[in-house]
C-alpha cells in the first residue's frame, strides 16, 4: 500500500499536481498567531496601550487557543461576543484586537482570510460628553479636603494638564521639568511623543507632590490609581473632558485642544465643542466684546484666565481660589 502511494505521488508530481492546501502546511492555532499579535502590540503600541491588548487577548485565547486559526469563522467570534453582558464599546474593542491579529497572520503567511472583518461593528453611545460643573467641583474639593487632603495634587494636576489616568501614575520626574514649566509623555496613547505645558496650578501641585515623595522617580510615588468619587456618571477620564471644555470656553482653537489632549485627529474634540457649547462660547465672546469687565468677573468665578503662552500660541490658566 505504501509503495503504491509512493508511485502514485510520485506520478503526480512529475505531471505538475500538488498537495492540497491542508496537507502541505501544518495546523497554525490560533494561540500562534495571537502570540505574534502581542509582539507586535508591545514593539509598536504605548505600554498602556500593549497592557490592554494583552488583557483582552487572555480571553480571547480562554475562546480559541487551540483552534486552527483558519477554522474561526464570523459566526464563532459573533456567538462568544453574544455570551458576554457587554456594553457595546467592549465588542468593538475585542474585535479591533481580533482584527490585528489575523492582519498580521496574513501578512505572515500564517492565514489567508481575516474572519473579524465580517463580525458587526456596534453603534456607540458617544453623544454624552460629561463635564465637571463649578458646583460638582467645589463640592469634590471639599471632599478631598476633608477626607485626604494629601490627593489633591493628583485632582490638580488632572484638571490642569488633561492627562490621561494611565499617563498621570506613571509619570516619572524626569519626564517633568519645572524650571521650563512643561511635562513630557514619552509615548501617548496614539504611539507619539507630546509636551504638555504646565499653568500655575500644576506647578504648585507637582512642587506639592515632590515634597510628599522625595525619594521616588514617580511623580506619585507608585500610587496606583485616585480614589473612587462618588459623583454621578463621572469618571477620571471626564477630567480630561472639563479640561478640553474649559479651554473651548475661552477661546482656545480646536487644533490647540487636539495637540494638548494627544488625539491623533480632532474628530473627538469637535464633540467637546457641540452645538450647544459652541452657542455657550459665542455667547461668551459676544459678553466680552460689550461688557469686559463682567466677562472678566465671570471667569474669574469659574477659575478661567487666558494667558499668552511661548511661540504667540494661545495658554489657559485655570485658577481655583
């Protein structure tokens, strides 16, 4: 028997036949191609951004580690994604990841069809912006003064600059210089390097900070994350967008906003500047060409002073008495 398949492959490759596709290379699972994958979230993604794809692909493999690669279909992912009590975001994140993986199998030589780009997109509930009020912020200055005062300097320097969570607790001292009054985040989230210039307040609050951890290279001394405050659909990251919101209401272009807030392209910004918001800024500039005097007590009240920064470009100072 094995000498007669000898001679017939041996007959067929002389008139040119070839062995099928599933014979003639071996099984790649997909716990190979999600290895490749994390290779190359961690060489060309920010820490943060490789910490997430590692995260998420532990459950992916928990699905189809073993799987042949090429035996997932649209229709494996859809129902596991279904399994989940997800809010919509997390799919399409899960699905990106997905994506990525089996780009880079392709290109590798490793599959020929990437089965992720059949799987629905969900549609994301982004149109609510949520912003830190004068009265919400008052009352969480309260809190922090009260219970652990010592946190402040984190809540002022999130306010001041916009950093993203992941990059404020794991800024190191020598990304910070105070004499220049800027911050460096070597990676941001988008892959690239961005300077943040620091107002007043920031300064006195990373002055505060060095006081309290004189001994470590990180700005918040291995602190892992701010405390959890009770305010209404509000989290750490909406810090970000009173930031950007404040900057809009005096006046800052949205250019300027995309560049201090480290987004790749201004799509995101322009949902921070809304019909409604742009209306509450023009409504703020008409105020200040008629009456400069009460515009200038109204952000003074609200902690807003516009002061001209390095290079003719346009710098806020967010003052809070």
């Amino acid at each position: 028997m094995a000498i007669d398949l000898y001679r017939k492959r041996k007959t067929e490759a002389l008139q040119g036949k070839k062995l099928p596709e599933r014979l003639r290379r071996a099984t790649v699972t997909f716990a190979e191609i999600a290895k490749d994958a994390l290779i190359y979230s961690e060489v060309h993604k920010a820490a943060t951004s490789y910490r997430c794809d590692a995260g998420r692909m532990e459950i992916l493999l928990g699905w189809f580690r073993e799987y042949p690669a090429e035996s997932i279909t649209a229709q494996d992912i859809e129902q596991q994604f279904q399994r989940q009590k997800w809010a919509p975001a997390t799919p399409n994140r899960y699905r990106a990841l997905l994506s990525l993986t089996y780009r880079l199998a392709i290109r590798n030589g490793k599959v020929k069809e990437n089965p992720a780009r059949l799987v629905s997109h969900r549609l994301e509930d982004n149109a609510r912006i949520r912003f830190l009020s004068v009265e919400e912020e008052i009352a969480l200055r309260k809190a922090i003064e009260a219970r652990c005062p010592e946190r402040m300097p984190e809540f002022e320097l999130a306010l001041n600059t916009g950093l993203r969570l992941s990059e404020q607790y794991g800024l190191l001292w020598g990304n910070v210089s105070l004499p220049r009054r800027t911050l460096t985040i070597p990676r941001s989230k988008n892959g690239t390097m961005r300077h943040v210039p620091l107002n007043q307040a920031a300064v006195k609050a990373l002055e505060n900070l060095r006081k309290q951890y004189p001994a470590s290279e990180l700005v918040f001394g291995g602190t892992r994350e701010p405390r959890r405050w009770k305010v209404t659909n509000f989290s750490w990251h909406c810090l970000r967008h009173t930031f950007a919101s404040r900057l809009v209401m005096v006046g800052v272009d949205i250019r300027t906003v995309q560049e201090l807030l480290g987004h790749k392209t201004i799509g995101h910004d322009r949902a921070i500047l809304s019909p409604g918001a742009e209306a509450h800024v023009g409504s703020c500039r008409t105020l200040g060409r008629s009456h400069r005097s009460s515009n200038r007590h109204h952000y003074r009240h609200q902690g807003l002073r516009p002061a001209s920064g390095p290079s003719g470009r346009v710098a806020v100072s967010l003052c809070f008495s």
